[in-house]
C-alpha cells in the first residue's frame, strides 16, 4: 500500500498548475487533501472532481500574504481530518522585469507571496507537527533558487530565499529530533499560468525567442509524491526537475 494513503496534505496554490496537477495526483495515490488558493471557482472545481473520483478534498480560499488565513487553513485540515501530515508550499508569482523598469509593486508581491507566504505556511503547521512527531513541509523554489540570469533578480532571490529558509528549517527539525522532514523542489520550465503575472514587454520579448519545450505540472507531481512516499527515516531534502533541453 502506498505509504502515501491517508495522509493528510495542505496544498498552497491549489487553483492551477503545479498545485492542480499534484492535488490529483496524491490523491489518485490515497492523500486526503485540503486545498487552498485564492480563486473559488477553480478550488470549487478541483475539489469536486477529486471527490467524484473516489478521492477525499476540501477546500478553503487562503490570501498566504496573510497569517491569520494560513492559520485558518491549518485549523481546517485539523478540523476535517485531525492531523496534518504534509504541507506542499506552492502558491508562487513569477512577475520577472529588469530592475530598472523599477516595477516596485511586483517585487513587493513576490516578496509577500514567495517568502513570507512560505513562512507563513511554515508558522500555521509547524507546532501540529512538533506535536505529532511527524510531519513533512515541502517548499517550491525553482531553477531560479540555484541561478540568477538579467531579468530574474527578485524572483531569483524569492526562490533562493526559499531554499535556505528550508535547509535552515531541516537543521533545526533533526537538531530537535522532531522527526519533521523537509524537502525543497526547484522546477525548471513547466507548461503553467505562471508567466501570465510578466508585464516587463522586453523579458517576454526574451521568453518568446526561447525554443525549449516546457515538461508538465504532471511531472512534477510525480516527484513531489516520491519525496512523500518515502519511509519516514528517508527525507528527500531537494530535488531539481528542468526539461530535457533546457540550458539554464
Ligand atoms: N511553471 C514553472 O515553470 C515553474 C518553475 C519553477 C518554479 N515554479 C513554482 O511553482 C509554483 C507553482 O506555480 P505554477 O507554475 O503552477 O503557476 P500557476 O499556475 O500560476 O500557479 C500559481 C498558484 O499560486 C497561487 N497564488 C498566487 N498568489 C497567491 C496568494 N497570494 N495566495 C494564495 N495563492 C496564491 C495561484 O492561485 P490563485 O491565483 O487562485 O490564488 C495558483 O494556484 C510557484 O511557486 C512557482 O514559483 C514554477
């Protein structure tokens, strides 16, 4: 049986892509989920068609700039299903721009959304977890967490912001023998919305000459179920996933 069956999984940018794809996919594999994000509609949808399928979903509309909704997220879960085994922090925007567009609001929102939102996650389930004994956060930088390129400053310092918060995090846990695993997943280029939130028109000038074919929200997925299906005595601490053919 998979180890991953009941577990009980918080997901962070449930509404689309990589969240989307790796909701289905733990719960094809047995998680019950709690989803959240901001857009209703989509979460509304989400968690109906698991439900159809067998599966076992709720959702709960989470701004993750705020404390108190991430707080609400997690008293959710606890409410539902009475535990919290595994947190997937990936709610993410990836406004990139030249810094000297001086497109001040977006590095604001990147900062709020791609940092503190992780903490925030982190705060609303790490005293459950030290409580239980067990418990996994998986945190989603990127490619960008390990590199930077002209363009990607702000997001690149989210995603490594990201990274060292959890490999931090990871020390502390084995320090405290709490028994609480960490992973960091750095995804290369994936089919999603993500570049959607890009309004500097010379870096989607840049994307468009860019002849690498994107892997899916699927294939992430996958790796994010692998970190968790692992014995508890295994933590997976970081995994990097680029296509293919992608250079960077
Ligand atoms: N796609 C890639 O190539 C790629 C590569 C490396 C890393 N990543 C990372 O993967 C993660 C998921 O991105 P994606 O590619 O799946 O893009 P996506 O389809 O745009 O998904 C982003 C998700 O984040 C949610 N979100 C954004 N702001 C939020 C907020 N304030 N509160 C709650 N949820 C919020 C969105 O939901 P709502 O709008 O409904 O709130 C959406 O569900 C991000 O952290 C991203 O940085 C992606």
């Amino acid at each position: 049986m998979s180890n991953l069956k009941d577990k009980v999984v918080l997901m962070t940018g449930a509404s689309s892509g990589i969240g989307e794809g790796t909701a289905k996919e733990l719960s094809d594999n047995g998680a019950k989920l709690v989803l959240a994000a901001r857009r209703e509609e989509r979460l509304q949808e989400l968690t109906d068609e698991i439900n159809q399928n067998g599966g076992d979903a709720v959702y709960k509309v989470t701004d993750v700039t705020s404390r108190e909704q991430l707080q609400e997220l997690a008293q959710k879960a606890l409410d539902q299903y009475g535990r919290i085994d595994v947190l997937v922090n990936n709610a993410g925007l990836m406004p990139l721009s030249f810094m000297d567009k001086l497109k001040i609001d977006e590095w604001d929102k990147m900062v709020d959304v791609n940092i503190k939102g992780v903490l925030y996650g982190v705060a609303a389930v790490l005293p459950t977890m030290r409580e239980q004994k067990a418990g996994h956060i998986i945190n989603i930088s990127s490619v960008a967490g390990h590199t930077v390129g002209p363009g990607m400053s702000v997001y690149s310092g989210t995603k490594h912001a990201v990274r060292t918060i959890t490999e931090g995090l990871r020390q502390e846990e084995a320090l405290a023998e709490s028994n609480i695993r960490t992973t960091i997943i750095s995804p290369g280029a994936v089919a999603t919305e993500l570049q959607e939130t890009i309004t500097d028109e010379d870096v989607l000038q840049g994307l468009k000459s860019s002849n690498m074919t994107p892997i899916q929200s699927k294939d992430i997925a996958s790796t994010i179920r692998y970190a968790i299906e692992q014995p508890e005595e295994v933590a997976i601490n970081e995994i990097l996933v680029r296509p293919t053919s992608q250079q960077g």
